[in-house]
C-alpha cells in the first residue's frame, strides 16, 4: 500500500486543523505552563511556542531538507536545536496569528516542493543529524510525526491547563 498520498494530504490540510483548533482556545491557554511538564508527547513548549516552532522547523528545517536531499547527492541534513529559538526569536512575544500565517506559508513552499516529487526522488538519500539514513519518503512520514507530536503536546497542554 503507498502511503505517499495520504501522507501528502494529511501534510497539506494540517495547517487548516490547527487553526480550527487553535481558534476555539482562549488567550490565556497559549502561554499556560504546566507545573510538571513530565508525560507531554513533544517539545516541553507553551502552545504559543509550539506554534512558533512548528513554523520555524518547518521553514529552517524540512523545506530546506527536502530541497537538499532532492538537489544534492547525500547530504547531511542538519537538526535544529529548538529550545535555542524560543529565545533567539522570541516565541513568546509573537503574535499567535501571525506564526500561523508563516506556518501556513512555508507549508504551502514544502507542499510546492513535494508535489514535483517523482517516484524515484522519493529514493533519494541523506544522512538526517540524530535520526541517520533518511531517504525523501522517510523524510516525508518524520514530517507528518512531526505534525502530529506537536498536535499531540497541544491537546496534553489542554487537557492539563483543565484539570489544574
């Protein structure tokens, strides 16, 4: 069974379901912390940074990889250290609209990419820093875990911020 499709769908409409999710969450959730952060399922990020984030590894990190893994031969894919741009870009300071429509952008700059992707790019390989080999398709299944751990650690911070 090929995958690729749905995993391209799933990529594509992410940023539409996020924003229906975010749009039901009051202001003051988005920069709710936990007592604990112990048990949540991605970065230990406030939902406003997690939006922040999800912007910036998707701009920094995979659009530039696939276009790296598809432009040139074996490269090494660098990992971003993401707990340093929650300072460096002032997560906390950014307007949550405002990540959004940047996530949203730079979404749509790796969708434009993987929709030219022909059967044997999807072979191609690379050496992703902290994972090993990857080839373009493994690249794209990290992408769509990618969306669903920090959509995962939103709903864990929902669900803490209601029990507290």
């Amino acid at each position: 069974m090929d995958l690729l499709p749905h995993n391209l769908n799933a990529l594509r409409s992410f940023p539409s379901a996020l924003r229906d999710l975010l749009s039901g969450i009051p202001a003051p959730a988005l920069d709710w912390r936990p007592a604990s952060w112990e048990g949540i399922p991605s970065e230990m990020l406030t939902i406003r940074q997690q939006i922040c984030h999800m912007r910036d590894i998707e701009a920094d990190g995979y659009t530039l990889r696939f276009r790296r893994l598809l432009d040139e031969k074996d490269p090494v894919l660098e990992s971003i250290d993401g707990y340093v741009l929650v300072e460096a870009r002032q997560y906390d300071r950014t307007e949550l609209a405002t990540a959004l429509d940047a996530f949203e952008a730079a979404r749509e700059k790796t969708m434009t990419i993987l929709d030219r992707v022909s059967p044997s790019d999807l072979t191609r390989r690379g050496t992703f820093e902290g994972y090993g080999p990857v080839t373009v398709r493994g690249l794209i299944h990290f992408l769509c875990s990618h969306d669903q751990q920090h959509l995962a650690g939103i709903q864990w911070l929902l669900g803490m911020k209601d029990a507290a």
